[in-house]
C-alpha cells in the first residue's frame, strides 16, 4: 500500500515547490539570459511559473513565493490558506494557458497534501508590533535596491552610453517608485526594468501595509499581575538561581505552571522563543511550566530555545523536552567570606585599588531604597549617557531598569571624585568608611549641569539573588575618569557586604570561558587551539575574552551555564537571535516603546513619580 509522507514533514514538502520556483522566477527576471535556459523551463511547469514572457511578473511572484515557502515552513495558518487559494488558480492556469498537464497533477497534489494534513498548518501569527513594519521598510528597501541594481547592470549590450554608478542608484530608486530614471536602453528593454523596479517597489509596499495593518496578535509583556507572582515565586525560591531576578525584566512574557507554583519567562525574537536561566519556582512544578511553555511555541511555531540555564535547569528541560544542551560559558561567583585583596594572586587587583585611592576617589554601597529621589534621578541619567551606544543591550543578564521602587533590595555601587586630595587621607578612605556607605558625597539638591554629574564617576548595580546574594546587573563609568574604576567598585561591593547579610557575588557571564582556559594551556591540541584563536578575534566585537580575563582578576569559583535547543540546525538561528536580544546585533526598533521609554518617562516625569507608581504596582 502507498504511502504518504508523514504528516509532521508535510509543510517542509509542500514549502520546497514555491521555494525552488521562487528562487527560479527571480532569476527569470533578474537575468534575462536565465529565462530561455534549460532551469527555467523546467520550472515552467511547477505551480507558480509565469514564464520568460513577463519579467517583471516573475520577479515579484517568485519573492512572494519565497515568502508563502517560508510561511509554509513554519505551519503558519495563513499562508496555508493562501496556498490553498492559489493552487487551484494555478491548476487552471496551467491547463488554459500551458495545456500542462504535469504542471495540473503537481497543483492537484500539493493541494491533497495541505487538505488531507490541514492540522499541521496551526501555527497562529506572530505577535504584531508596528516597528516590524518600518524593519520590513529598512530590510525590503535595502534588498529591492540591491536587486535593482543587478537589473539595472545586467544589460551592458543595450544600455545607451555608460552610466556611471551614482547613475544607475538614481535610475533604481526612481523605478522603485515608478519614474522613469537617467539610464536608457535600446529596444523593449526599458520597459523590462522599468517595471521590474516598479515590481519590487510594490512588493516592499504590499508587505509593509501588510505587517502594518495585520489583525492583532500583541507582543507579550509583563504585566503588574505577573510581576507580583513572580515577586512572590522569588521570594520562596530566588535563592537558586542567580539570573531569577532578571525575569522581572517588563519586556518579557512569562507562562505559568498549572498549579502556578513555577514559571517561565521569555521573549520571542526573528521566530525563536528565548528562555534564560532556570525556570522561577519550586523545582518540583518546572515541567508544568516548561510544557506550557512549549505548548506556546508549538502554538505559534516558534523555535524554542534556553540561553544560560544552570545544569540542574539544563538537565530538566533535556528531561521533559527531548531537548538538547550544550554548555555555554561559564559564571563567576565570589565567595564573599573567601574575598581578601591580600597575597601575590590579588597583586594586580590590590595595586589598582590603591592607585585610585590615591587620585582622589571615595565609594559608597546602598540599597535603592535609601537613596533619595534627585540622587536616583542622577545617577540614571549618567547610566543612560555613559552607555556609549544608542541600544540597551542584555536580556539574559540585565533588568533593564534602575532605581524602580520595587527594586528597593537592588544594590548600587558608585564611585565619586573627591575635591581636594588631602580629604583621601581621612579616617572615611577606601576600606574603611569608603566602602561602608557612611560617607555621604553630594546629597543631591544641586542639581548639576546638563551632562555633567558632579562628582558621580561610576556605578555598579547589582540584583537580589535571594536574601543572601546579588548579581550584577550593569556596570558603567564616566569615559573620562581614571582606569579602574569598575575593579574599585567590585571591591567595595565585596567588602561592604558583610554589613548587607550578603554571602555570594555573581559577577558576568563568561562566554566559552572553558575553551579560553583550557586552548593556552602547555599540551593544548590545535583544535582546542584554532577554537581559542577564533574566539579571541571575535573578542575584537563581543568582550568574550576581556569579560573572562575580567572575571577571572576575583579569583571566583565558575558555574557553568548552557544552552538548550532543538536541533542543531536551529543554533545559527537561536545566536542570532540571541545577539539581537542582548543588543549586539541591529539596533532594537523596539527599544523606544520598551525600556529605553521607561527610563525617558523617569527622567521626563521625576523620579518621585516614578517611585510613586513603583509602590502602587507593587501593592
């Protein structure tokens, strides 16, 4: 007995005829020279051709075609219904016009294929945001460009004159809009490009009203509700994992476990549902969790990943999923009751310290909640201009936010210049009152010039892991002020925080740190060593060795973290997208509605307000 292919492969099948049509109706209008080969008329046939008569047709049906593939390929209900739509269209067509009748039977089969596992193509839209539309602006503008000066180019026979580059831009964005551009070719062949560009031009128009205007599907974010349930899973059980707080992030969505006892938070980027760290929650309830969680991305047929999990967490979601983990990198944990600036080891640490001690630098270490209002005011507005680019970056090691008056156990750390050098010599310098926080330097009510902040120089702020730890959140510094200044708060932090109940210090997340240790090792083999090679060029971009060697001057003991995923084929997909998510890649256009706004009402509205709406949110 025959057989059909299995129904969870159906939308890869039936996605590989628009694809390859796709790519080849693009070539037909692209090269004039493809359109009378062997290729093209092969694909005449396939459902969706238009053939060598139309270039401009071509052209724009094959990108759509490419679109409906990718649509097709991630069991989006939509574009099964337009496949559905087209393909009887298409069978007709192709019997009126081309009297194919393979052409007919290959319609008439992926037709039987999309209704018979019509349960397949479930997958709802993808959450909505406008900024998407103005992406597809940016990236649809960029590629119809690019591609209409291939068409532009292509005919070097039958171009009057020689135009010169700047020449064939003009002609192509002219074209894009439907003008008539400076470039002029001979015979029929202006009109070939002509409305080849106008083609792309309407297409980059189509798909941005389309993402513009599509029905609501909104983007998930933290709600008041779901941030008192998870303020209260933290409480009972923050103390496990050091990245826990960082789920109170507002620019997350978070699933719940049936009896509510764990969650899951996430955001969703380029189609991947990225978790970080383990799940909030008593261990017990996390596969209730994890299972809503993956019901929601075979809901909305997400890739489904987890960026910097601990191996408990690891080993859970492998459990529950089938899901596969691979370590990341590690993180760096201080001991606080093993932490001395004593011996030949903090040698290098120690001397910093002292040499900033002697240009003149005080620390203080407080929670949020004993800072006043105009401080607080102060000291965002220095962490959001010393950032030092125009986009917020982390997600799986970042809050977001600081000086929230729900955040009241945050721990800030910062550093000022003290006028004078001789005040350095006091009974209130650095180990004695300048870490213990009883040195007030500036109490705020002089409010400084605009971009400047007195004598604030740096600030470290730091997350509650439990009621016995903190991690770090942000580190940031005034460019101006003397090297070091991030080591100094460290060691302020560490030794102020006995006085805190603090017991543990999780510093940052060091990418491969494992890989690096081990590749300048005696003995190392060259693969280990290619890798090493490999990850110190890319440290030129991403601080994957600056971080490590950073971390690695406290001496801390190492955690590892991982990554989980699906199947490896998903990794190039699941990095980027986490390079999106921590900012690393293409500014986000979400940043201006999510927490890059948040800190701009702060500053816009007062910090009293803010603190005002941070303690009825709370309640």
């Amino acid at each position: 007995m025959l057989r059909g292919p299995r129904a969870d492969a159906v939308p890869a099948i039936v996605a590989r005829a628009p694809t390859f049509v796709g790519l080849v109706d693009v070539a037909a209008g692209v090269f004039p020279r493809f359109r009378h080969s062997r290729m093209h008329a092969i694909a005449e046939v396939l459902p969706g051709a238009l053939g060598p008569f139309a270039a401009a047709l071509s052209l724009s049906t094959g990108i759509l075609l490419l679109l409906l593939a990718h649509g097709l390929r991630r069991h989006k209900r939509r574009a099964w219904q337009a496949a559905v739509g087209l393909l009887p269209a298409g069978a007709v067509a192709q019997f009126l016009y081309r009297h194919s009748i393979v052409g007919v039977l290959i319609s008439l089969v992926l037709l039987a294929l999309l209704l018979r596992h019509r349960d397949q193509f479930a997958a709802l839209p993808d959450p909505r945001s406008r900024w998407l539309a103005l992406a597809n602006v940016v990236l649809m503008g960029a590629g119809s460009l690019a591609l209409g000066l291939v068409i532009v180019s292509v005919h070097p026979g039958e171009t009057v004159g020689d135009p010169s580059l700047a020449e064939r831009l003009e002609h192509v964005l002219y074209g894009l809009f439907g003008f008539e551009g400076p470039v002029d070719y001979t015979g029929r062949t202006s009109w070939t490009v002509a409305y080849s560009l106008g083609a792309l031009g309407l297409i980059t128009a189509i798909t941005t009203i389309y993402l513009a205007l599509r029905p609501e599907h909104p983007v998930a974010r933290l709600t008041a509700d779901d941030e008192a349930r998870l303020r209260e899973l933290l409480a009972r059980h923050g103390a496990r994992d050091s990245l826990g707080h960082f789920a109170l992030r507002r620019d997350k969505g978070v699933v719940f476990s049936p009896s509510g006892k764990a969650a899951v938070c996430y955001r969703v980027v380029s189609g991947v549902m990225l978790a970080s760290g383990d799940p909030i929650g008593d261990v017990e309830a996390w596969p209730g969790a994890i299972e809503r969680f993956m019901d929601e991305a075979r809901i909305h047929s997400w890739t489904p990943a987890v960026m910097g999990c601990s191996e408990t967490g690891g080993e859970v979601w492998a459990r529950e999923t089938g899901l596969d983990a691979l370590e990341l990198g590690d993180e760096a944990v201080v001991d606080v009751a093993d932490f001395s600036l004593s011996g030949r080891a903090m040698r290098n640490v120690r001397q910093m310290v002292r040499r900033i001690e002697r240009a003149g630098y005080e620390t203080r270490v407080r929670r949020v909640r004993d800072l006043g209002d105009q401080e607080l005011d102060r000291i965002r507005r220095a962490v959001d201009d010393w950032r030092g680019t125009d986009t917020e970056r982390g997600f799986s090691m970042a809050l977001g936010r600081v000086g929230d008056a729900a955040d009241g156990d945050c721990l800030i750390a910062t550093a000022h210049r003290i006028e004078g050098a001789a005040r350095w010599g006091s009974p209130q310098a650095f180990g004695s009152g300048g870490a213990s926080g009883r040195a007030v330097v500036g109490d705020g009510r002089d409010d400084p010039a605009p971009g400047s902040y007195g004598d604030l120089k740096a600030v470290l702020h730091f997350v509650p892991w439990g009621t016995d730890g903190v991690s770090l959140d942000l580190m940031r510094r005034d460019r101006a002020a003397d090297p070091g200044m991030n080591e100094l708060l460290i060691v302020a932090a560490l030794q102020a925080a006995p006085r805190f109940g603090i017991e543990r210090v999780s510093l940052n997340f060091a990418m491969f740190r494992s890989a690096l240790s081990r590749g300048e090792k005696l003995g190392a083999g060259p693969v280990l060593r290619a890798w090493r090679g490999l990850l110190v060029y890319l440290s030129r971009w991403f601080q994957i060795e600056s971080l490590y060697r950073f971390n690695a001057k406290f001496h801390p003991r190492w955690e590892p973290r991982f990554v989980v995923f699906r199947s490896t084929r998903d990794l190039p997909r699941i990095g980027f997208a986490a390079l999106q998510a921590e900012g690393f890649v293409t500014p986000r256009l979400t940043r201006l509605t999510g927490i890059g706004a948040q800190a701009r009402r702060q500053c816009a509205h007062g910090a009293g307000v803010e603190r005002r709406r941070g303690v009825e949110a709370a309640h």
